[in-house]
C-alpha cells in the first residue's frame, strides 16, 4: 500500500481515532482519580562486623557480612522484626499486610540494606521505617551475639535517616496518562486497521480506481439534488451534478466503438444506475440526439416511476405481442424525451428479454434513434442485465461509493465477462462534491467583470 492510502485511512478514521485515545485518556483519568496516593521513607543501613583482628580475618569479615546482609532481607519481613513495629505504633495490621509495604533489597557485593517503607500517611510511613530499623537491629543483636567476647559481632549503622515525603509516589500521573494515550492510539489504530481489512466498501476514487482496469466514463458527484430527486432538466445548469452528465455524455459519444445501445446497470441496487440512466438521456437529448429511454427494469419500474410516467403498456407489453412499440412509447417533459415505460407487471421479466422479440425490436428501435439506454436492474440478484447486455451494444457499470461492495463488483464484472459482454467503461456516483474534478465552473458576477476592465484601463 503507498502512503496516500494510509492517510487517507488516517482521514477518514480520524474521528474514531481520536474518540478510542479520549477513552484511553478518560479510563487513565479514573485510575488515578480512584487511586490513592501512597508516599514513599527511604532508609539505608550500613551493616559491619565488629574489630576484625587482622587484614586477613577483615576480608573473611567482609565475605561474612555480605552473607549476613542478604539473610537480613529475608529477616526483615519476619514476625520477629515487624511485629514490634505494630506494637510501637499501634498500627491496625497483620504482620504480611506490613511486610508488603516494606521493601528492603542489597546490592550485590556490598553491605548496605536498602529500605522503602510505603504508606497513605508520609509522617507514617518515616516513623514506620524509623521503628522498622530499630526493631531489625534489636533482632540482629540477639542473633549474632558473641558468647567468647561478651558482644555483639554485627552492628546496623543508618547512614540516610528516614525522610518524610513531600509528594506521592504513586500514583504516577504522568506515566499512567502517557500509556493511556499510548494504549488509545494502538488500539485506535487496530481498530482502523481492522475496518479497513474487513470492510469491503468502495469508499474512496483511490478504492474505485483499484478496483479494475476498466476506463472512467465519468463520475457523478453527491448532491443534494439528487437525494431530492432533481433531474438534469430542472437543475441548476452551471452546477457541478449537471456538467458531470455532460462529461459522461461526451465520453459516451467517443466510445472506441460507438454504442447505439447501451445497458446502464449496477452490482447491487441503490448504486444510482436508475440516476445516471435518467439524467444521461435527458443530457444526450439536450444536445440535440435522438435518445430513447427504456425502463427494463420490469420488476421494480425504477425509472418510469422517477419520471411519473404510467407503468403502462410498456416493454413488457411490447414483448409479449400485447401492444405494438408506437403504442407503448410515451413522452416526458417539454422538449418530449422518449421513453419506453417498464409495462404491465411480469412474473419472468427473464424470459421475456431472453426471447427472440427483443433482438427484433432492438433493430427497429436503433433506425429510428441515435441511442438507446437501457436501465436495467442490478446484475447480481438478477439475470436481467447480463440477457440484455447478449443483444446490446455494451454496458456501462456503475459503482456507488459507500455502497458498492469490492466482491459484489468483482462478481458483476463476472457475470457480464461469461456471457462475453462489451463492458464500454464504469461510472463512479457519490463522489466527494468538492472533489477538483467537479468543482462548479461559473462566470465571474458583473461586478467583478468590471473591476477587472476597470484595473485594466
């Protein structure tokens, strides 16, 4: 994938990226908030052996008491040591529930305890690691004292008193906000991740142009126009959605091979074919074409119902010997565009297209017009499209952003590739209005005409 794809990923997910890190942040938030602070007595104690008598008896000194030293860190979590402790402070604790809060460790090679006493309260947590040295060297005194010399052989020096913390320890407000953001971002980005692999919409012109080597024909913007139900007629002509089917009806024109008919249809239905059938007729015949638009869709009659046409008699009549062709046709509008209604409701609208009236009504039908657009029904649900693209000049796919599948395109260019259709090109609808190709173009108003003769002079 290039970069432009996972920005664009970026810029459309952005709002869910940003919400995923807000929760992470607001998660972090509670924690802390439900957190209670905890301060921190440090407390180093310096442990020696008593007059060694000579260098030799000091190194085996030394080697003693760093042995000594790492036995002391497993005494110091003793009932012997901490239980005088709760006695001296009154506190209301067992002797694990203390033990958990005193952390003694030794470095290797040396002969200092290193303790940290944690608690809610920082003048208790100082007089907890006060009493707990006191107590460890009352037990060390016991259990190292000399029968032959009448003393003791070890002695505990604090060299760093007990301090009385200023801040908490914990929480960490900055570590635990910086993973909340840290855990927000990853799974923000997963997320994306995911709904980009498992969502298999046609979203972007970057998606569509993936999508197959097929040519553009053109490309219909969303406006709301159309979610009015707007045709190219009735619309504003200097508008982007209307030059849009002027482009398409100029690509149309300068087909390799000129289609006198064509097969406008979809993967799925809501992909606006019906649209661009509708608007690109009315388009050809403002140019001054002789277009015939022919509702083929006999089971939903899309567009005879878009135009407020009677469903009646139309192809289906005409197909089934009920009504002649000049019977069925009617006209919509003042410049009297011709259409040729869908007609009566058909059980097998199939058959009726796979029958040999259509090739017959299709000669007819292409001497007396220039082109004749089908609008036909999806492809995938049905096989409507696929007969009439077997006797038509070709088909133009078109693909809604948003609402096409990739595997449902994929599927439809299949369908119409086994029964050898000529596929002329693919429309993409609901594209992004600002998008720079659709970008209205419009004269400058009077007034800045004026301005620009008037600078000019």
């Amino acid at each position: 994938m290039e970069l432009r794809h996972y920005l664009s990923v970026l810029r459309r997910g952005w709002l869910l990226l940003v919400a995923a890190v807000l929760v992470s942040l607001l998660g972090a938030v509670a924690i802390i908030g439900l957190t209670p602070p905890t301060y921190q007595s440090h407390l180093r104690i310096y442990v020696s052996v008593d007059d060694p008598a000579d260098a030799d008896e000091l190194g085996l000194g030394a080697i003693y008491t760093q042995e000594l030293t790492r036995s002391f860190v497993e005494l110091a979590g003793s009932p012997a040591v901490l239980e005088p402790v709760i006695e001296e402070l009154g506190l209301d604790e067992s002797v694990g529930a203390l033990a958990g809060r005193i952390d003694v460790q030794t470095q290797v090679q040396t002969v200092i305890l290193e303790a940290t006493v944690s608690d809610g309260d920082p003048e208790q947590a100082a007089a907890i690691a006060t009493a707990f040295a006191a107590s460890l060297d009352d037990v060390v005194q016991g259990l190292t004292f000399s029968e032959a010399g009448g003393g003791t052989m070890i002695t505990l020096t604090p060299v760093e008193e007990p301090t009385i913390a200023t801040a908490p320890s914990a929480p960490r407000t900055g570590i635990i906000l910086g993973l909340g953001l840290l855990v927000g971002l990853s799974l923000g980005v997963i997320v994306l991740a995911l709904r980009e692999v498992l969502n298999t919409r046609v979203r972007t012109e970057e998606e569509f142009a993936r999508l197959t080597d097929l040519p553009v024909l053109g490309g219909v913007p969303r406006d709301r126009e159309i979610a009015k139900g707007t045709l190219v007629s009735q619309a504003d002509p200097s508008s982007s959605w209307v030059e849009s089917f002027r482009t398409l009806r100029t690509n149309v024109q300068f087909l390799d091979q000129p289609a006198s008919s064509l097969v406008i249809t979809s993967s799925v239905r809501g992909e606006g074919a019906t649209s661009v059938a509708v608007n690109l007729a009315m388009s050809m015949h403002d140019a001054g074409q002789r277009v015939l638009l022919v509702d083929a869709d006999m089971r939903a009659r899309t567009a005879t119902t878009m135009l407020g046409l009677a469903d009646a008699p139309g192809l289906a009549d005409v197909l089934a010997g009920q009504v002649h062709l000049a019977g069925a046709l009617q006209r919509w509008g003042a410049d009297g565009l011709a259409v040729l209604p869908a007609g009566a409701p058909a059980s097998h609208p199939n058959e009726l297209l796979g029958s040999s009236v259509l090739p017959q009504l299709l000669i007819e039908l292409n001497r007396d017009y220039d082109v004749v657009l089908f609008d036909a029904p999806p492809v995938l649900p049905v096989s409507d499209a696929s007969l009439l693209s077997t006797v038509t000049a070709g088909v133009v796919l078109v693909v809604g952003l948003g609402r096409a599948r990739k595997p449902e395109v994929q599927k439809a260019l299949e369908a119409l590739r086994m029964v050898e259709a000529k596929i002329h090109g693919m429309v993409p609808t609901r594209l992004p209005a600002n998008s720079a190709p659709h970008r209205a173009y419009r004269a400058p108003l009077p007034a800045q005409r004026s301005r620009v003769r008037s600078t000019a002079s």
